[in-house]
C-alpha cells in the first residue's frame, strides 16, 4: 500500500533534535523531515546541514501548505507560544514534554486543536517502546490479576542535574515535571486515568550556586522556585490505589522503582524513560522472571510518537501519545503541587481514553516480521 509521506518541519535544534531528526529521517518511513528552525541560527545552520535539510524562517515555515506536521522541540517555557502559532497556521503539532508550563496554557492548546480540528501528540513517547509495551501486555493479559496498588520512586542528585539543566529550577520544570512525567504516563498508560490526588511537599535548600565550571551559570546564585521533594498519594478511576515519591535531593545520580501490584502478581518495570526496560514478574511461590519483549522498538526511538501520529493522520484514527493523555498527566502533577500548597485533595477534572496497545510481534528490522506499517498504521 503506498501511503503518502507527512512532511514534517523541526522547531528546536537542541540536544534532543539529533534522535528525532534521524528517527524521522531514517527509521520510520511515513515521516519526511524537510526543514528546521531554531532562534540560535548556528544551531540551525549546524542541524540543517548536518541531515540535508532546508533552514528556513519560523514564517516560511508556518505559511508553506506542504509542510504538514510541526515536531516541536523547543524548550518547555516555549511550547505554548510555538505550539499555538502552528495550531493556528493550521499545522499538526507534535511535542516534546511537557505540553506548556501552566495548567491553563495546556487547556487552552488542547481546545484550540479540538478548534482547528488538528492533531496535537505530545511526549513521552516511551510508553510505545518495547518495555512499557511489554508491561501493558503483561497487566492486559492478568498476569497479575487485578492491579491494586501502584508505587513510583523517581530519585536523582539535584545538583548535578540542575546544573546541567537549570529549567528545573524554575516553576513547571522541576522533576515531577521533567522526570516524573515519564513514569505517571506510562502508568496512565496502563492503568488509565486518575480521580483524585492528595500531596505533601517541601523546598530544600532553595538557594543554590552553580557548581559546574564548564557552565556559563558557574559560581551564579539561583534559586529554586518550587518544592523539589514532593509526596503523593493516588487514586485511579479504575481503584488502583499509588504512592508518589519524587526527591531530587537524593545522594544518588538516579535512583526508581515503579511497580503494580495485583492480586496474583507483582510487575517491577524498568526505567520508563527508556525504550527497552525490562519487566520482573513475581507470582506466587516462583523466582522473578524477566518477561521476554513481546514488542518492538527497543532502542531509542525517540520519535516514535511523531512517526505513530503520521500513520493515524493517514489512516484517520486516534494516536497513542494524544494530548488528552499528556495534559491529564500534566494536570496531575499539578495537582500534586496545588494540593501540597492548599492542604486539600485534589479532584481531577480531565480525563481520557486509554491508548490501545501497539500490535505485538513487530521485531525492529527484524527480516521476516511485520513491517513499521503493520505495527504503527493501525
Ligand atoms: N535533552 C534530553 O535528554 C531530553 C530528553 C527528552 C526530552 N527532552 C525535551 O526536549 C525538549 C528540548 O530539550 P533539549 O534538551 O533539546 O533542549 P536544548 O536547550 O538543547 O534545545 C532547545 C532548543 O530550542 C531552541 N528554542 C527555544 N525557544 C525557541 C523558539 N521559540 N523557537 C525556536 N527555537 C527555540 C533553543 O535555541 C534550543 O536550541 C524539552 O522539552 C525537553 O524537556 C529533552
């Protein structure tokens, strides 16, 4: 069957613009990147020339008709205004984490999608990779019987990595946001959308200086804007009850655990930012078992979500990684903030429809097996 590439066009030529641009260029088939912008113009020469691609203004972009798909790669404080002019230039929008920095901004950019009639899909995309995919297998089929209960450590050592990334300094940038993301939605992924959600929180050690020398922002005071350590407590519209444990005052680079708990299992996943996190399954009276990947795309694949909506769009179905999903993890961790502020439990007022799961079997480049289309066209 041949289906029409979607032309796609790259704002943000960061860090993360490398694995996308070669994922879209190069792994999937469906996604054709033809431009990129960014407001660092050596940024965007560099990238432009390095994958073949035309650097063009942020005008040229939003007003050429061929160009079908935005794949938005700014830093999170410019998602709104980036994701808003594509919507309005009536382009498809896929976009890194999170999708804005205020609650209300990320409504606001969900009805205007609704709106236009536009798709909008927003990381993480490592819910599809091979590992989440695996897990999501594992709790469909009731390997574990009915999940019950859910727990979440994500630890890691704040001064090293907020001096490498100084957004988490700031409001609506801290680790849950950042990190914690990672895990709420490959939980919302499986175990579907949250009620309720009751905090406590505290601020560490808010003033800071920058340690690393090789930094512009070395010996520079800054203060942390919000509270880096932050507990919660959760309750799905399924039952499922979940501890939150997020702490970047830790000792440690990084540190997880993310588990389910069901009534004739237990599923420790791997690190959910990843594609290949392995999954243990503990049933009753056996060892752990590392479940063998009953899905593809266990390398990074970052991308893979952009790639997912290019077939939907073509095919007019749902994608997996939709906006309702991400602003309701985002509204979640907002609310974990604002009930850790109020002193209240906090009702969510979102919800969403629970991705399906990719098909199984799709090996990547696996010779004999189904091809990218088999498993992302449907
Ligand atoms: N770096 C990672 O490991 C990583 C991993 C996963 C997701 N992400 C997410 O990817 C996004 C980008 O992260 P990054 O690490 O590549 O950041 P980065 O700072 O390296 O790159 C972001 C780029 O966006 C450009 N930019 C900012 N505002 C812009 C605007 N209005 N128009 C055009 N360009 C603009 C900046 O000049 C910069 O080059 C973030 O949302 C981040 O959360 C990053």
């Amino acid at each position: 069957m041949e289906v029409e590439k979607i032309k796609v066009a790259v704002i943000g030529c960061g860090v993360i613009s490398d694995i996308y641009i070669q994922s879209l260029q190069d792994k999937f088939t469906i996604t054709d990147v033809v431009a990129c912008y960014d407001l660092n113009t050596d940024k965007m020469n560099e990238k432009a020339k390095k994958y073949h691609l035309k650097a063009m203004s942020i005008d040229d972009i939003l007003s050429d008709s061929t160009i079908k798909m935005i794949v938005n790669l700014t830093n999170p404080a410019a998602h709104y205004d980036v994701i808003k002019s594509a919507l309005e230039h009536g382009k498809n929008v896929f976009s890194e984490k999170m999708i804005a920095v205020n609650l209300d901004d990320g409504k606001k950019l969900c009805q205007l999608a609704k709106d236009k009639g536009l798709r909008l899909g927003v990381a993480p995309d490592t819910f599809l990779g091979g590992g989440i995919q695996t897990a999501k297998y594992i709790v469909d089929k009731g390997l574990i019987g009915t999940p019950l209960s859910t727990v979440v450590s994500l630890n890691r050592n704040f001064d090293v990595y907020a001096d490498i990334f100084p957004h988490m300094n700031k409001k609506g940038g801290t680790l849950p946001f950042d990190t914690g993301c990672y895990y709420l939605t490959a939980l919302a992924s499986i175990l579907g959308p949250t009620k309720r959600v009751s905090s406590f929180g505290r601020c560490y050690k808010p003033d800071r200086i920058g340690k690393r020398v090789d930094k512009p922002w070395f010996g520079e005071k800054s203060v942390v804007a919000d509270k880096n350590i932050l507990t919660a407590t959760l309750e799905y519209q399924n039952g499922v009850l979940g501890t939150v444990h997020f702490n970047s005052e830790s000792i440690q680079n990084e540190q997880i655990c993310l588990d389910i708990y069901g009534t004739e299992g237990i599923l420790k996943l791997g690190d959910p930012n990843n594609f290949n996190s392995p999954n243990l399954l503990l049933k009753q009276q056996n060892e752990p078992v590392e479940f063998p990947f009953t899905h593809g795309y266990l390398t990074n694949s970052r991308g893979l979500g952009a790639a997912e909506m290019a077939w939907s769009i073509q095919n007019n179905r749902p994608h997996r990684a939709s906006m309702e999903m991400a602003y309701h993890v985002f509204e979640l961790i907002h609310g974990m903030y604002i009930s850790a502020t109020t002193d209240s439990v906090y009702g969510m007022k979102s919800t969403f429809d629970k991705p399906t799961s990719l098909p199984t079997g799709y090996l990547d480049n696996g010779f004999w097996g189904p091809t990218e289309e088999s498993a992302l066209a449907f």
